[in-house]
C-alpha cells in the first residue's frame, strides 16, 4: 500500500513551503508584539533576572560561548565557564538568587568585551575596569557597548524561555 501524499505536484509542494513560511513569520510577528505588550504594562511589575539567570543567557544563549558551553551545561557550569575568563559573578550573588542589575549587566558586558577584544587586565581571576575609567557603566557609553539593550535582552530571554513571572 502505497503512502498518501497530501501535495503530488511541485507546484503545490512549493505551495505547501511558502504556507509554511508564511505561517513562521505570522508566529514571530505574534511573539514580538506579545513581548511589547508585556513591556508596555503600566502598572505591571517589570519581571527581573537573578545572577543564575544571566550567567546561563551569557553563557548557553548569547551566541558568544556555545562553542564552548554546551547546551545542556548546569548553572554551576556556566558560572565556572564564566569566571574562569574573568567575566566575574559571585557565588553568593548566584546561590542567593540575587537580583541581575543593569550595573551588573554593564560590568559582565564590558569584562567580556575586553575578553574579546584582546584587552583585558585581571586582577584576582577578574577583568578589571581599565585605569581612569569611573565605572563599567561609563566604560560600556565610552565603548559603544549597549548594556542597556543587553540587559532587556536578557530579561525577554528569561520571559521566553519560561523563567520569569510577571
């Protein structure tokens, strides 16, 4: 017996694809309004992320570190993977379920863009802010590193993903 074929002729199996394309960018469009709908709430509280949290995003979800972290890796992996290449999150911070600030969001950013760029300076197993800068927050403005828009990002990652309540 032979099996049935919903679409027989090229043409309506072309058909079939592009309904389905079409169908993946309704459903993306749909998941981006919904995340604005969620962030336009005006008495809503703004869901934050822990330490834990952001140390997975950076780690497992960024597109920075995958090569190196797998996809299956533990909080407790990522964090080591982490703090091994001086991008620092305290354990105290990511046992305790610590809020994930901007600020932190700002250090973590800039330690991985001197990281990347080559630049970085350690001291005690963590990348320092370079000389003559008052904070990472400044660093990040001075670099054009978009810790703000990094750390929304983080928080949507943690809302699609499951882990945040509103």
């Amino acid at each position: 017996m032979a099996k049935a074929h919903f679409c027989r002729t090229p043409g309506e199996r072309e058909y079939m694809r592009l309904n389905r394309m079409a169908l993946k960018f309704i459903l993306l469009f749909l998941i981006i309004i919904s995340s604005f709908a969620q962030s336009e709430g005006v008495d809503e509280k703004k869901p934050v992320p822990t330490h834990a949290d952001a140390a997975v995003i950076i780690a497992k979800y960024s597109g920075l570190f995958e090569r190196y972290v797998s996809a299956e890796a533990s909080v407790t992996d990522c964090v080591a993977f982490l703090n091994k290449n001086g991008i620092y999150f305290g354990l105290m911070e990511v046992v305790n379920g610590t809020t994930f600030t901007k600020e932190d969001c700002a250090r973590v950013m800039g330690q991985i863009e001197l990281v990347l760029a080559g630049e970085a300076e350690y001291v005690a197993g963590k990348v320092k802010l370079p000389k003559g800068i008052d904070s990472w927050m400044d660093f990040c403005t001075m670099q054009g590193v978009q810790y703000e828009q990094g750390y929304q990002t983080i928080v949507q990652s943690m809302m699609a993903l499951g882990r945040l309540g509103d």
